[in-house]
C-alpha cells in the first residue's frame, strides 16, 4: 500500500511545515470503496503517521482527559 509516486512519499516534515503541507495535499479522505477487490491498487490513504519526540508539543492539546 505505498505509492512512492507520490512526492511526499519518504520524506519527513517538520511541524513547522504541517500547515503547509496540509494545504498542498489536503486531509486523507475515508471514502468506502465500492468493493474490496485488488483495493491495493487504487488510492488506499487513509491518515498520515506523525512522530513526536517531545512531549511539550501535545501539551497544549492536552489528551490526559480522554484515557480512562
């Protein structure tokens, strides 16, 4: 499920290019395919992965309210 055709393929940003990023390419959209035959071959993007490796970047978004 990968398409390194995609210029963002195998490239890391900064989260001060987030927005910039967001801009150019957009949310991944989460439409049903119609079936699930050979899904691999068509566009399969569903959410994009984000690394943090410090802890004080979430802090503003605080998460500790939603575990239980």
């Amino acid at each position: 499920m990968i398409n390194s055709k995609k210029s963002y393929y195998e490239k890391v940003y900064f989260i001060s290019e987030i927005h910039d990023f967001l801009s150019e390419y957009g949310m991944p959209e989460d439409k049903v395919p119609k079936t699930y035959e050979k899904y691999w071959k068509g566009d399969f993007e569903k959410y994009y992965e984000v690394q943090v490796w410090d802890n004080e970047i979430l802090r503003p978004y605080d998460f500790s309210h939603t575990r239980e």
